[in-house]
C-alpha cells in the first residue's frame, strides 16, 4: 500500500549519502503521476508514471486527484485497479464508467496520501526533504536550495544564493559529499567554474 512518489515540488526519493532522521515537515500529498488522456471506452485513464516504483501502484486502494499538489479541493477516488501499457499505467477508478466520465480527469495530477508512501531504505530520502536545506561548497555557504529538477540523468539542485542570484547545480555522488539533515546542510563539491568569479 505505498508509493515513493515524485514530482513538482520535490517528492521523490534518492540513495545517496544521506543520514533521514525524524520528520522533515513531509506534506500531505505525494504526485505518482498526471492523467493524459481517456484510454479506450471503458472509463480507463492513461497516466504518465512519475514515481520511481510503478510497481507499487496496484497495491493502492485510492488516489486523489487535483490541478495541483496545492488543489484545495482534491478528490479522492477508489481505484479498482491498475494496469501497465509500455511506460504508462492504465487506472481504472471506482465511478469512472466510460470515455466521456475519464475525459474530464484529463490533465489532472494523480496524488497519494504521505502516509501511503514507502518506507524508506537506510541511506534514502525524499526530495522534498531538501528543500529550503542550506549547501555549503568547498567551505564556502552558497545559499538555499529553492527546487531540485530531475533530468534522468541526475538530479539538479536550484539554490538560490543572495552572492549568485540561482545556482544550478548537479547532484550526484562526485559533487554530493554528504547530507546533514538534522543540521539542515548539503555538504558539497562544485565543478570548477560553475560558480560565476567574484
């Protein structure tokens, strides 16, 4: 019955040098996906998969739907069953009948309650964790993390820094050193140059 879920605003989760303690303000909802389009006539959903283990997603009972993962009024649906087709999952909600009942969730980011997630693994984290976290370079504070984009090949850090203005910065384990999260610190080494000169 969980999900590690990823997505707008941070909410996925990685393996690196991290040491997870105690609760790090997790939200309420975690994005699993965004609803493309009706699948057939049959009320099917297609949805783009944005959690890195589809795998779970059978397993869960409901899903909430919404604009946004900030949607005041999210809905949350029974979800009968899931299905895989290439890299998209096929969901079939309770009350979703036919085409014309799916097309109206067509575009809607599929969510799942923080407290149906994974546990997490010795060594993980969610990305949501990181934000607002202070990175500290080479001895040198460079600002707060703001956002962390995932590329596929890496993750990558936006730091807002008041010496820099934004920073984007690759995160992978050449340049993470480690993860202090009771300190609240992304120790870190930077590629030479990525820094604009003083």
């Amino acid at each position: 019955m969980s999900v590690d879920a990823i997505g707008a605003g941070a909410s996925s989760w990685r393996s690196n040098k991290a040491r997870v303690s105690k609760d790090h303000g997790q939200p309420r909802f975690l994005v699993v996906g965004e609803i493309l389009r009706p699948h057939g006539i049959r009320g099917e959903l297609r949805m783009r998969v944005l959690t890195d283990n589809p795998d779970r997603l059978p397993n869960l009972e409901s899903v909430h739907l919404g604009d946004s993962v900030n949607d005041a009024n999210l809905q949350e649906f029974a979800l009968n069953r899931v299905r895989f087709n290439k890299e998209y999952a096929l969901l079939s909600l309770e009350g979703c009948r036919n085409r014309n009942d799916a097309e109206r969730f067509r575009g809607k980011i599929v969510l799942i309650g923080s407290d149906q997630t994974a546990p997490l693994q010795n060594g993980q984290y969610y990305l949501f964790q990181l934000i607002g976290m202070r990175v500290i370079a080479d001895q040198t504070a460079i600002g707060r993390v703001k956002d962390v984009l995932q590329t596929g090949a890496n993750d990558v850090y936006i730091v807002y820094s008041d010496e820099f203005g934004e920073v984007l910065i690759p995160a992978h384990d050449e340049t993470i050193l480690r993860i202090d999260f009771d300190a609240g610190i992304i120790h870190m080494t930077l590629p030479e140059g990525l820094l604009p000169t003083r």
